[in-house]
C-alpha cells in the first residue's frame, strides 16, 4: 500500500528534510505540499535540491488543502500547529514536528510558550526509555497523532535517559552544554543569524533556564528515572549549518562504578538500529551524522568529579526533526522502523 502525503510547512528547514527522506521512501507519495508566504511558487523553487519532487508547487497552508490525505506532516511555528490539527480527519496521521502537542502540562506550556494550549500528543521519540524499562515505541503503535521531540530534547535525553532508568546516575544535578547549528532556529532571516555575525564566532543563548526546550526535557528524564529531576541546560550557537553536540553531566549514583554505567547504556542501546554507543574512550563529531537518522553517544566516568559524561552527536533536521517524523510514522502505520531512513552520514 502506498500511503498519500501532505507536507505544511514544506518550504522551511524542517519541512524540506522531511520532503528529502519522503522523496526515497517506498511507501509514501507526497502529493501536496503547503506553504505560507511561499504559496504559489515551485517547490524546486525554494529547495533546489529536492530535484525528484519539481513537480510539486506550494499551496496555501489550510485544513482543505491538508485533507484527504493518509498522512499529513506538520512543520510549522509553535502555535500553528494546534490552530489546523482540530480541523483535520481524526483517521489521518497527523505528525507535528513543530511544539504545540509536546508538553503533558499546561502550567509549563503557558510559562514558556504562551498562548492556546491544545493538548498533549504521543510522544515519537521510539528509543526513549521509561522508569519500568519499557520504550516510547510502544506507545506509538497504531496511533493517528504523533508529536515529534525538539532536537536539544532528543540529544539530551538519549544520552542520559539510560543511567537513570538503571539508577546509576542521579537525576537531581543535570548540567547540559550544547553545541547547535542555526538551521535548529528555523529559516526565517534574523540578524543575529547571518552568516556574517555567526562565521567565527559562539555564543549562548537560551541562558538561564529560560530555553522553551527545558520542560520537555525534564519530562522526558522524570520519566525514565521515577523521580525528581533537575536540569541546567545552556545552548551555544556554533557556525555549521546543522548538527548538535550534547555534552550531558550528572552525579555518579553512591555505589555504581564505571562498570555498571556502561553495561546500562549497553543494554539500552544494543538493540536499537539508529542510537549507537561508542567504544571506550571514543566520542562522536557532528560530522559522523550528518544526514543521517543516527545519534552517537559516547560514555566515560569523571572518577574525581563523581559525575557521569554522555556525549551525544545528531543531525537535528534528521534525527532530531525528520526522521524522527518518519521513523514515528513508520511505526504508527505498521511499517518497518527502519524504512526509508539513512543511517549512513555524508563526509566530508
């Protein structure tokens, strides 16, 4: 069965990542693609590299345009997403890239987004694992609603979800430095996004606990531990296009040694197709994932600090955006995870 598909948003970053895995998966045929000021124009028009899809022209974002479809993927603004999901079929699957379906609490919603609060979705996150050692993907099978993680949220989780579920690290004392390409902000033209303040230059932002990704972070790792977690998160904008590194620290539990931290990420992560755990003492680049469906973590002990070290490395439009979309998506639909995602990069 070859499913239908409609991609809003599609002239933005997120959008036309999605569009690039749809366009070599076997059973997804994207027959409309929707825009908001780019509506009428070519889509080959706005992303040139999308060469086997220049049959397709942008149409305006609208519940009309959206319906009829099997599968719908949404990649628009916070706030947007709510306004057309109410509108659409409750037997399309409906996969929001965008925020407004994440977050389980209202009070986080309001004090860090604002606005409408329309619910909370499914969470396509497949590989997180919970406190009673199952995993997000159970959660995922069969259901018409997905909403897909904020690709900090993803880095940070996957590093560090696996020592807490396992108890061998505490979840009170979380300190997360990322390093994040501009294309995580989106593509509308700001200043302090131009290629000529960001060019040989970081800096910080978000500082201060005020980043809209926190709540979501805290509810993922208060899942997979059972209990109170406390998180200091402070992302850095780095000059290359795409990717994330997650550098995530926390307190070695009284008791665990460096032998029972590794066999806890071991067991989480034997099994899964696109989280790999480096060797001993090897650590990813962002470069090692580019384009690819895949988050690298590497582990080690701070013996004299008494804090655990998770390096994470993902491409946030791929596995932090797109392909975590569609390998949800996958799921939902009975398909195989795998399907139509990449897990080689590109180098150089």
């Amino acid at each position: 069965m070859t499913y239908s598909v409609a991609v809003a948003g599609a002239s933005g970053y997120a959008g036309g990542e999605v569009l690039r895995l749809l366009a070599d998966h076997p059973d997804f045929e994207v027959t409309t693609v929707t825009a908001h000021a780019n509506a009428g124009q070519r889509l080959i028009d706005v992303h040139p590299h999308l060469r086997s899809l220049e049959h397709l022209e942008l149409v305006d974002t609208t519940p009309e345009n959206l319906g009829g479809h099997d599968v719908v993927f949404l990649g628009l603004p916070h706030g947007k997403s709510g306004e057309l999901t109410e509108q659409l079929d409750s037997s399309t699957l409906v996969v929001d890239c965008g925020a407004d379906h994440r977050l389980v609490d209202e009070a986080d919603w309001a004090d860090f987004y604002g606005g409408e609060f329309y619910g909370s979705w499914p969470y396509g996150l497949p590989e997180l694992i919970r406190h009673d050692g199952s995993r997000q993907r159970d959660a995922l099978v069969g259901v018409k609603r997905i909403a897909v993680p904020g690709c900090n949220v993803t880095a940070i989780s996957l590093g560090l979800a696996p020592g807490l579920a396992a108890h061998v690290v505490e979840g009170d004392d979380i300190v997360a430095v990322l390093a994040v390409g501009p294309s995580g902000a989106g593509k509308a033209l700001r200043t302090d996004l131009l290629a000529s303040e960001i060019m040989g230059s970081a800096s910080a932002y978000g500082v201060g606990g005020r980043h809209r990704h926190v709540p979501e972070i805290i509810q993922n790792l208060r899942g997979a531990s059972g209990a109170r977690i406390s998180v200091s998160f402070t992302p850095v904008l780095v000059p290359m296009s795409r990717g994330i590194l997650a550098t995530s620290t926390a307190r070695l539990a009284p008791g665990a040694t460096a032998s029972d931290v590794r066999s806890a990420w071991e067991l989480a992560y034997a099994d899964e197709p696109f989280v790999h755990l480096l060797p001993e003492g090897r650590f990813p680049r962002t470069g090692d994932v580019t384009g690819a469906n895949v988050a690298l973590v590497g582990l080690a002990v701070d013996e004299a600090a008494g804090r655990v070290v998770a390096v994470t490395a993902l491409d946030n439009l791929v596995k932090g955006t797109a392909g975590a979309a569609i390998q949800s998506a996958n799921i939902a639909l009975g398909l195989g995870e795998t399907t139509g995602l990449p897990v080689n990069g590109v180098a150089p």
